[in-house]
C-alpha cells in the first residue's frame, strides 16, 4: 500500500532563543518546514474548508462535545485523550461511545486528543491530562458513554424535525436512524447539518447492561491495521525539514554534571552540526542518527561528580537492612500486634530483597521538538501531557498553552514516559533552546541510553513477622517496607504522601485484605541517589510477592492448604475470595501432580481490580525450571472488550514473569552495569507459559487491566516452586540458594 502523505506548514526562527523572549517574535526570515504524517493521524480535529471549483464551502459536521464528530461521509471520528501504548484505549474508548451512539465498529475511526486539559483532563487526576495508574477506561467509562449518547440524541432529534414525527417512536442501530411506523431511515451522514442545529442536551439516558451491543463483545482492535500496514506513527516516523538528531551523552553516574567537554573529534565526524551543553549532560546534534551516535563516541566530557551517586547495590541494601532494626512511620495499625506477638504460640519471620527494575520498553525515550515564534511544538508518544507542558514550558520561559504536544503511538512505556520530572521532554526543550530553537530537533535514546540513564523502580527490602495462636490462627501480623520514596519532590508529593508515608511504597502492604485482628505496617523512605518512578504495577510489584509468599509461608506452617488458609481469612473480601476460588478451580487445584512439580497460588487486588493466579511449575535435577501453565482470574468489573482483557493478563503475567525469573538492574560505585536486553534480560517467547484466562461477569463499572496481572505471578511461580521442592524464595528474581 501507497504511503499517503499530508504537507503542514511551520516556521522556525533563525535568531537566537535569547533574541525571540525579548522581542516575542521573529525579526528575520524563517526557514519553511514540512511535516510528513499518514492521513490517518493528520487529519484534522475540526472540519475545514472544501474547495469546489471557485466556490469555498465548509462540510457540515456534528460535533456536540470534545469526543465525537460525526461527518457526512459517515465518519465517527473519537477522539481519545489517552495515549495508546498498546493497551488498547484505541478500541476500548471508541467501543464506550459507539455503544451509545449506537454507531456501526466499522464507522468508528480514532483520532489522538490535543494536549488540552480543559477538556481532556484524566477525571481520577483532577486538572491534569495523562494516561496511568489502568486509569483510562475507569476515569472514562461514564464520560465517553454520556458522549455518545448526547450525539445520539441530536441525531434522534434531527430526524423527529426533518419528518415531523415524536422522537419517541424512533430507534437508531448500527449508525441508521429509523421511524418504525412510516418505516422512514436516515443515515448519520444524511443528519448530520440538520442536527449540528439542534440543542445540545443537558441530561441524557444510558443503557442498561443488558442492552449493550458492543460492550462485552470481542471487537477487531482500531489500531491493529494501521501497526500492520505501516501507517501507525510512532515519534521515530516523524521527520520535519531541517530536522537534526539530537544524542546526549550522559553522565556515568547519577547526580554528576558536565563541567566542560572537547568536541573537536565530534565535529570533524561527518555528519555532525552542533554539540552543546544541557543541564544533565552534553548533546551531539547531527543530520542523521549514524552520525550523532559516532560524534558522541568520540566526545570528550569532564564529569563533575562532587555530587555523584558512589555507592554499589549491595551497600545501598546493607542500608536498608540497617534501618529495618528500627521502627518506621506507621501506615497501618490495627489492634495491638507486639502484644499479640508476645501471646502467640508460635511466631514466623521473613525477609525479602528486590531489585532495581528497568522498565525497558521496545520504544526508547524519545522526542520531536520545534520551537518557533508562536511557541513550541512536541511530537512524541506522550502519556503526561500537563505535567510536560507545564516543565517545558518553565525551560523554555513560555506559557503553558504556547506548548502543543501532538500524541502519537508509544511502543510500550510500563510508567515511564509518565515521569514525574519530565525528564526526556525536558531534555529535548533544553537542546532546541540551546541551539535557538533555528532547527526542529529529534532526541533519541538508544536501547543503552534507556537501561542506563534512569529511571527505575526502587529497590525494596521488607521484613515481616507474624504470629500464630495454639489453633493455627494467625493473630498478629507486622510488616517493615524499606525503600525510597517516587513521590518525594515531585508535585504529586503534597496528594499522594500523607504524614510523610508514600501511598506508592505501601500500596498491596498497607490495605492488607486477609482478617488477621492486628497489624502494622510501616515504612522508611530513605534519600538514595538514584532516579525512581513508578513502574507497571507500582508498589504492588514488591508488596504483592512479600504478602503472598509471606501467607503461603504461614499456610505450610500450621499445616494448612493455601488456598484454603487464603479462603478462610477472606471472609470479609468476596472479590478477593471470588477470583481466588475460580483460579484455583480452574487450573485443578488439589489434583496431584508429579514428582519435580509443583502448584503455587496467589491473589491480589491493584487499582480497583481483583486478580489471582495459579502458576504450575517443573523442575529438573539440575534445579533448573520452567513455568509451564498460569491460570488467571480477573474481576475487573463489565468487561468492556473481553479480548484486550485477556490480552493485558497475558501481558502483564509475563511482564511480571521477567522480573520473577531474571530481570534486575545493579549498581557497582554508582555505575549502572547492565546496557541492553543481553545483561537485563526480560521473558523469551520460549519461555511463555501456557496461559488460561478467565474473566468474572459483572455489572459494576469498569476498573482498571493494564497492570494488575503483574503483580501477581512471580509469588504465584515461588509458592509453586516450595510446592515443588520444599525451599522458600526470598528475593527477586528468583534463584536456588547454593
């Protein structure tokens, strides 16, 4: 197929960054640049001038609210505020609205929302647009049906005016308005002028569930044909007239800062155009990604390192082992639990250790910028839109709404490209400043720039302690969490941390399901120089293993069956004991299996969704093993599409698999070791499990799916590991003690 291709027209100054914030607009000629993006993305939001011969006339085109516009050639274009990263808001945001609107899936195209929070504000974040938290289809469940179903209305409405009929006797079904009595019809393209003019309506009814058409249907996703024939653009795909590369290099350790560089053996690379100096390091700016990459080979950087990270992973561990002799700040406290452990008749201790994470995404960090007397504008596959908007905007001394930010597909992200500081847009805004903003700049992260420049999920020790009564009860349960914090210094320190107590560091910890009458949780934050932020799951990645290994652990040791130890202390929870019960229905739990094997269980809730596995394991005499089958329940509320379900717990089972079986990121004297997916290895296809997914039928809203499942499988593959040979795994990623 033909690559179609749509020219828009920018200008970018030639004068100095310092010339434009003093004058506010150019004084010289700029130099004309041409954007090249496939039709699918470039068409524009609002409809635009046609010409016919010498007349100018304008196609008519519903557009009641910021999420439909429904056009004369049958089009309804949604238009989503969520970054699709492969997680499929392509298709579960459309599938809201064309429900309501009662609209043809073969009618429905996507079109990416503009970086506009007045109107495209996540509604769980308040003021702030971004995508994060499995926020997309919950925050929007409700928004996008009501705006289908005002278009709908307007359309019913449209067609009672045109022939003189009560809306009432009319009906509207795979995108046909009908007038059953005269037997009258009128497609949504035929309406669409007349009802761009009736009133939009305050109040409009929603289906009940058991009226869905698409909801609960296993739908062809909306992006998979254009990922398919190469018409799916990505930040890499954009080239702009002029444009430069842009690689920075960046400093050995965390926290050093480029005190000066020799770039005479970079400038005489062919290739190579500019070399400048940013904050956080030095950038190579080049014509091309080949020579940018071999200029910055060449470059020669002092490193001020006076405020450099200097420690290894193992000294940084030693630390966190050291603060956990002491008490933290309490997130958690429920009845007396050191009373209760002084009465308990028998008393369990465990300790767990996790590594820093990487969220190595098959996409690298990267980023499109022009700067031009109007402003600024982005390319990427942005998921924070406010956030970055609001930091580029302080770098370049603009306001907010000089910085467009056009979103295109992100290849993976699992929370990165939702980074607190901004940190990759904010580099690619001090290039382009740097260079007075005279060409349109690409940064590009290589795969080593990604593994080894930031930002990671922290490293965690936790140490948990319980008791149990001469029944086999357990009756007092504590749990210490040592690691540093993601929220600290960011704007979303003052929401999400209460008394000091990150939310993110004990989440999965803090709201402990299982009804043991005392518990304490509590957590230390210390300052470690190395860059964290939340990764897919958050803090459920290291709770949820701590927890339910730690259960398992008390299971075994009065003699008790896990699952029904899990059962029985879930009384108070039937979400968690409904999607425990089918799990292990499912996967035959109690059905002998044979020597070298083993079945481990575990549940747990993340983001308002329910989920457990039963993962079943075999391992040889060498104690190598395998994950042969994983059995998922997930109760996630209506199942909007089933398939993108069961494709976010195949997912994120195996996203969670990599770091259970072998990925972790170590530091040796503040040096990150691991460069690319050779040393920080993630799942292989061979190692994929069998994988069964079973989704709980429900009537109750939407939750979230993109994280949940990941989580849950690296305790799940430990405990089936104990079933199998009697040891216990207390670290990340999981090894035989020698």
């Amino acid at each position: 197929m033909k690559k179609q291709r749509t020219n828009h027209e920018a200008k970018i100054v030639n004068e100095s960054r310092r010339a434009f914030l003093k004058s506010g607009v150019a004084t010289g000629a700029g130099l004309t640049l041409g954007i090249y993006l496939p039709a699918v993305l470039a068409r524009p939001v609002l409809a635009g001038p046609v010409k016919t011969g010498r007349q100018t006339v304008t196609q008519p085109t519903l557009k009641p609210n910021a999420f439909v516009h429904i056009g004369t050639d049958e089009t309804v274009t949604v238009i989503v505020k969520h970054l699709e990263m492969g997680q499929g808001t392509y298709t579960g945001l459309p599938t809201l609205v064309g429900e309501e609107l009662d609209a043809a899936w073969s009618q429905i195209r996507v079109e990416a929302a503009p970086a506009d929070a007045t109107r495209y504000n996540n509604l769980f974040w308040g003021p702030t647009q971004g995508t994060g938290g499995s926020t997309a289809i919950a925050n929007s469940y409700d928004q996008m049906r009501k705006a289908g179903a005002v278009a709908r209305e307007m359309l019913v409405q449209a067609a009672a005016e045109k022939w003189s009929v009560a809306a009432d006797g009319i009906t509207v079904q795979e995108g046909i308005v009908h007038h059953r009595p005269s037997q009258r019809k009128a497609s949504f393209g035929a309406l669409v002028e007349l009802a761009a003019q009736q009133p939009v309506p305050a109040e409009v009814f929603l289906k009940d569930p058991h009226e869905f058409r698409l909801i609960g249907k296993v739908l062809p996703r909306k992006d998979n044909a254009d990922k398919v024939n190469g018409r799916a653009m990505y930040t890499q795909d954009v080239k702009l007239r002029g444009m430069l590369t842009a690689l920075v290099a960046h400093p050995p350790r965390f926290g050093a800062t480029p005190k000066q560089f020799d770039s005479a053996a970079t400038k005489k690379v062919e290739g190579v155009v500019d070399v400048v100096a940013i904050p956080n390091g030095v950038a190579v700016l080049a014509k091309d990604f080949w020579s940018a990459s071999r200029g910055r080979d060449v470059l020669q950087v002092d490193w001020d390192e006076t405020q450099a990270f200097t420690l290894g992973s193992d000294e940084v561990m030693t630390r966190y082992k050291s603060l956990a002799q002491q008490r933290g700040r309490v997130a958690r406290n429920v009845g007396d639990s050191q009373a209760a452990l002084k009465e308990s008749a028998r008393v369990v201790e465990a300790a767990y250790e996790f590594p820093y994470l990487a969220h190595a995404a098959m996409e690298p960090m990267n980023c499109v910028i022009v700067l031009n007397q109007q402003g600024c504008e982005i390319w990427n596959g942005e998921q924070f839109q406010t956030p970055d908007q609001m930091a580029v905007a302080s770098v370049l001394g603009l306001e907010s709404a000089q910085v467009k930010i056009n979103m295109l597909y992100a290849g993976g992200s699992f929370g990165r490209r939702a980074n607190p500081q901004s940190d990759y847009v904010v580099e690619a805004a001090h290039i382009v400043n740097a260079i007075g903003g005279r060409a349109p700049v690409k940064l590009v992260w290589t795969r080593e720039d990604d593994m080894r420049a930031g930002y990671y999920r922290p490293m965690y020790y936790h140490q948990l302690k319980a008791g149990i009564d001469a029944s086999g009860n357990p009756i007092a349960w504590q749990h210490r969490i040592v690691g540093q914090s993601i929220l600290k210094g960011t704007s979303f320190e003052q929401a999400l941390a209460q008394d000091g107590i990150d939310q993110t560091s004990v989440e999965g910890a803090a709201n402990l399901p299982y009804g043991i009458p005392n518990i304490t949780v509590d957590l230390h934050s210390p300052d470690i120089g190395v860059p964290v932020q939340w990764w897919r799951s958050v803090g459920s990645t290291h709770t949820a293993f701590a927890v339910e290994t730690f259960i398992d652990e008390l299971a075994t040791t009065v003699g008790s069956d896990p699952f029904e130890l899990r059962r029985d202390l879930l009384r108070e929870h039937p979400r968690h004991r409904g999607v425990l019960e089918l799990a292990a229905r499912k996967a035959g739990w109690g059905r002998p299996l044979p020597d070298g094997r083993g079945r481990g269980i575990a549940v747990h809730e993340s983001f308002n969704s329910y989920v457990a596995q039963v993962a079943e394991v075999t391992v040889a005499g060498d104690r190598t093993f395998t994950v042969d089958r994983v059995v998922i329940a997930v109760d996630c509320g209506i199942a909007v599409n089933p398939d993108v379900i069961r494709a976010q717990m195949e997912g994120g089972m195996g996203f969670g698999l990599s770091a259970a079986l072998s990925s972790k990121i170590t530091l040796d004297q503040g040096r990150v070791k691991q460069s690319n997916f050779h040393d920080y290895t993630v799942l292989r296809l061979d190692q994929m499990p069998k994988v069964e997914v079973h989704i709980v039928k429900s009537t109750t809203a939407p939750t979230g799916v993109g994280e949940p499942a990941t989580p849950v499988i690296a305790p799940a593959v430990a405990n089936a590991l104990h079933a199998a040979t009697g040891r216990r795994f207390y670290e990340l990623p999981l090894r035989f003690a020698p």
